[in-house]
C-alpha cells in the first residue's frame, strides 16, 4: 500500500534527474569538442616497435639554418627532386615512414612547405625530430 504524505511533512529525498542530465550533456558536449580539437592538427604517425628485431624504413628529411633540403644526407636542388626521392623510397617500401629533422632557426613556412611536398608524393607516416630538453637544476 502506497504511503500518503502529509503537507506539514519534509521532502528529504534528493532528485537527481537533473544532475544526471546535465552530466550527460557536459559528456556529450566534451566528447565532439575533442574530436574536433584532435582534427586540426597536423596528423603524425609516430614509429612504433612491437617488437626488438623489427626494421623500419625511414627516410630522413633534413632542414638546415639556411633553408638547404638534404633527403638522407644528400643535398636537394628542388622540390620535384623531394618528391621524386620520396616516391621512389615509398615504391621501395609501402611501410615507409618520414622523419622531418629541421634546424631551430629554420622558417616555419619552409618546414611545412617541405611536409607539403612529402605528403603530395604519398607519404602519410611523418614524424619531427627534435631533441630533448635538459632538466633545469
């Protein structure tokens, strides 16, 4: 039999219906806004090892200070010489994976016109090189 409440009585039991609402709304919202923020950038596929023995091809794309493009160690004159080397390897080995080492005083707009290029050959594995920074004391 149900129980009947009186007026003078209390409410003492707490309805969480709307803090569940708004909690799955806050989720919803916070899990398109992640997807959204992870889109924008620029899409890496760093080397991973399943195991000790395992080799991978890397080609190594080289910026120096003055802007010079080196593709593993060798001095490029042109972009269309990037792209023929990175076709070429990327023929040589489809698991081919680009490692992009610029130097620090190297132009932005360099550094991106470079991936651009790389990309365009059909390489999608790229990673950027940089060196660790010491711990302050």
């Amino acid at each position: 039999m149900a129980s009947i409440q009186n007026a003078d009585e209390e409410i003492t039991a707490i309805n969480v219906t709307p803090l569940v609402d708004v909690t799955l709304v806050l989720l919803i919202i916070f899990m398109v806004t992640a997807k959204l923020i992870t889109g924008q950038g620029i899409p890496l596929d760093l080397p991973k090892a399943k195991t000790a023995g395992a080799t991978q091809t890397v080609l190594n794309v080289s910026i120096d200070a003055q802007g010079s493009v080196l593709a593993n160690g060798n001095k490029l004159g042109s972009d269309a010489e990037l792209k023929n080397r990175a076709r070429e390897a990327l023929k040589a080995d489809p698991e081919l994976r680009t490692v992009i080492s610029a130097s620090e005083s190297a132009r932005h707009g360099k550094i991106m016109h470079v991936l651009d290029t790389v990309r365009d050959a059909g390489i999608t594995r790229v990673a950027f090189a940089a060196d660790k920074v010491a711990a302050a004391p």
